[in-house]
C-alpha cells in the first residue's frame, strides 16, 4: 500500500500547506472568519457542498445503502434538501446582513436580548458537530494504517485544527475546495462506476437482493420524516452552514451558488445509497453497516485509486470537521465570551480581532479532540447536537425571518423551552427516539406564539432598522471593502 500512503501523506501535506498561505491573506476579522465576503459561485458552490458532505454523509450514507437500499439516500438527501430550501427562499436576505453568527442575527431582528442563551444553544451544537466529524478520523486511519483510535483522532484533528487556527476561513475555504474536487473524483467518478461494476451491474445487483432494496420508500416514511425535521430543518438554521452564507460575494451568489451545492448534495445522495447496495451484494454478513465503505475501498479498489477514494472519505471529515470548528469558534468568542465580558462589538482592533479568534479556534479545537477521545457513540451525540438544534432555535430564527409579530420575550422563551423539552424528553424516551425533536419543536412554537402576542410588539425603530439591514440599505452598515478587480 506504499502508493495509497504516498497519496494521503501528499494531501495531508497540501492541507497544512492550505493553511499557511491562507494565514498570509487573513489580515482581518472579515478575512478571517468570513473570507472577506468575497467568495465567486464556483468556490462557493464547492465549499458549501464540501461541508454538509462530511464523514455521516459519506460513510454514513453507503452504509445506509448497505442497510436498506435506494432508499437509504434519504437521509444526505434530506440535507440537499435543506441546503436548497435555505439557498433558494432565504440565503440572499441573510448574506445581505453582514454579521458574523446567527445570534448577531436575532439581536438585530429582536433587539439586542437574544444573543447570550441563543449563543449557548448554537455553541453545544457546534461543538457536538464537530466532535463526531473528529471521530470518524479513527475509522480512516485505522483502515490506512491500522493505527490505535486515540493516535487517529489527535492526528486527523491536530492537522484540522493547525491549518483552521493559521488562516481561518480563507484557509478552510481553500481546503474545502481542494476537498470538494477529490470527493468528486474519488466517490462520484471512481468508487461508484467500479463498485457497480464489481457487483455484476444493476440487473445483477436486483436478482441478488429483495425486491425492498429498490424501493424509494423502503427505509419507512416516519424515518423519512425525522431526516425531514432534523436535517432539512437543520440546514436552514446551523451556524457552521449561515458562516459559509456569510461568505458570499453577493446576495445573488449565496443564492445560485447554494441551489448548485444543494443539487450536487442530492447526486451524492443517490451515490452513497448505490455504493452501499453494490457493497451488500458483494459482502452480505458485513458485521456493521458502517463498515460497507471501508470495506469495499479495501478490497475492490486498485493500488492508487484506493488511496484516492480514501482521501475523499478523509476530506469529506475534514470538511464538516473545520467548518463546525470555526463555527464553535465564532459562537464561542463573539456570542457568549465577548458579551460575557462586556465587549461592544468592533470595540477591538481588527488585529487584535484576529488573534483573539485565532486563540479560540485552537481551544476549542483541543477541547473537540479531547471530546472526541472520551466519546465512543457517534450517532447519540451528533442526535444531541441536531436535537437541541432545530428543537431550540428553528422557531425564533425562521420567525424572525417570516412573522414581524415575534418578540424578544416570545424568541427567548422558545429557546429556553424547546431546549429544555428537548433534553428532558431524550432523558424520558431515549436520545435516538423522535419523540423529543418532535414534541420539543411543537413546545417552541407554542411558546413563541403564545409569548409573542402576550408581549408588546418589537420596537418599531428596531424592526425598521431591522428591514433596511435585510435589504441591504443600512446607512451605519460598513460595508467591507471589495478589491477592484472583484
């Protein structure tokens, strides 16, 4: 296997060399956490797609394939989905904000009382997101070099977090493009045709395996449901997902660019499904389904293309990886340290700025990797992070965006009570049950509506600051300075 080493040893390399150069362009807040707001629709569209595509997507979604067919695409293709919904109806009036995180948002829509608690919410999910995207870099590890899980994951984080910390998003966002071309080469047009192919083809794959594996429901329609409310709501709302919104050039490339990403993401969908039914009929007694992918790459691929494929499945974890790192990051310093110390915002020198979130990206990336090593069920906590997610924020953030009538009192109120729904009900049913999202979501809503009209309306002054922010006219607004040749 010395040249499928040589392969991931080469982009290994690249992506600390990634990080360098970005760390030369990141000279300011701006350029760091949100790459200038500068991003065209082709390096838009790659670094959207490479983020919601991580390891559960990939791993994840060929070894729902192995379970249940065709019909196990539904789950990534609930996040294209999303992605679409969020590009299409709303990501045009958010790029137009020119904040930095999603609590920033609802202070601007609510007044200025949200922040703090939102911020909380926001930071557990991230940090959540982020751990289980760390630890799937001992299940690639191990396959490369049969390496010990604990080495595994300080290796794969410790390089996320390097070239993260050194240059930001710009750095990220040169990663996930060099990403975004080696998933699309390495699963799309190597490891798809060659596993179909080795499975004897399609007419073989259907004469070896109940008729249920082609069926586009198979998978049931409540497991449908819950991918809908948990992934396809989730997309609308994560701070990981509105950074790369923020990234935008335009209003016009956060939408165009996005619909793109989110069309790619339902391709790969439908990949990962076929992958994974080409896998069943090729290793029928697999022990997990999760291990579909490793093992097919293993056993079917030639010597080069294997190291290929694998370093698509390590650059779709390291994709999701650093972009829910910066994101935790940004939620972490700007949303709850700065307010809890009293900061005005754009109080600090841009350097200063950047240094600050610079040093929180790397405590939080060792706290990630520390998390990572002590948690040993993947699927219990990215459940937690989707969870307290769409059960605490979905509400005030899309009310916020579609009904003026929403208050303060009526978001926080929802925040601490879909929250709170949520955890207690995990502790009732279980954290893989559906009925804590579902009954948690039904809560928020209630109280939001219920709170809102018992309340005073928002301020007029703020909800017609709030209008001109979200068309972009906001006279105090400093817009960031665009090079001439952009």
């Amino acid at each position: 296997m010395a040249v499928d080493y040589t392969v991931i040893v080469v982009y290994l390399a690249g992506m600390l060399a990634m990080g360098w150069w970005g760390m030369r362009r990141a000279k300011s807040k701006s350029e760091f956490l949100v790459a200038g707001r500068r991003l065209g629709p082709t390096m838009y569209s790659g670094t959207m797609a490479a983020i919601v595509l991580g390891g559960a997507s990939t791993i994840g979604g060929v070894g729902l394939g192995y379970q249940y067919g065709l019909s196990g695409a539904w789950m990534v293709f609930t996040i294209g989905l999303g992605l679409l919904a969020l590009s299409v109806f709303f990501s045009a009036r958010i790029a137009r904000l020119k904040v930095y995180t999603v609590s920033e948002m609802l202070d601007l829509r609510y007044g200025g009382r949200a922040g703090v608690i939102s911020g909380v919410v926001m930071w557990a999910y991230t940090l959540m997101l982020a751990t289980t995207s760390t630890i799937a870099y001992a299940t690639i590890f191990d396959v490369l070099f049969d390496m010990n899980r604990t080495v595994a994951i300080i290796l794969g984080g410790s390089i996320v977090v390097a070239y993260s910390t050194l240059g930001g998003m710009w750095s990220i966002t040169l990663t996930d493009m060099v990403q975004f071309v080696v998933k699309t080469v390495g699963v799309l047009l190597l490891l798809l045709p060659i596993a179909v192919v080795k499975a004897g083809g399609f007419s073989e794959m259907k004469a070896q395996l109940p008729t249920e594996y082609f069926d586009p429901l198979g998978i049931g329609g409540e497991t449908i449901f819950t991918y809908v409310l948990i992934y396809t709501f989730g997309m609308l709302i994560g701070q990981d997902i509105w950074q790369r919104v923020f990234t935008a050039r335009s209003d016009k490339t956060a939408k165009w660019g996005g619909t793109v990403a989110g069309t790619y993401c339902l391709v790969y969908a439908l990949a990962g499904a076929v992958i994974g039914t080409a896998a069943k009929v090729l290793y029928p007694k697999l022990g997990s389904p999760d291990d579909a992918f490793a093992t097919i790459v293993k056993d079917e691929l030639p010597v080069g293309v294997r190291g290929l494929v694998l370093a698509a499945a390590l650059a779709a974890v390291m994709s999701t990886s650093s972009g829910a790192l910066i994101a935790c990051a940004t939620v972490a310093n700007n949303d709850i340290w700065s307010r809890l110390r009293g900061k005005i915002a754009g109080g600090e020198r841009d350097h200063d700025e950047v240094q600050g979130n610079r040093a929180f990206i790397l405590i939080m990336g060792l706290a990630v990797i520390g998390t990572a090593i002590a948690l040993n069920n993947v699927v219990e906590a990215l459940t937690v992070a989707y969870n307290l997610l769409v059960g605490g924020l979905l509400v005030p953030i899309l009310g916020g965006l579609l009904w003026k009538r929403g208050t303060a009192q009526g978001a926080l109120a929802s925040v601490a009570v879909g929250g709170i729904a949520v955890i207690g009900l995990m502790a009732t049913y279980g954290i893989l049950a559906n009925e804590p999202v579902y009954y948690g979501l039904l809560s928020s809503l209630a109280v939001y509506i219920a709170v809102s009209l018992a309340t005073r309306p928002t301020d007029a002054a703020v909800l017609a600051a709030w209008r001109e922010r979200l068309a972009g006219r906001d006279p105090e607004l400093v817009s960031e300075p665009v090079p001439a040749h952009q």
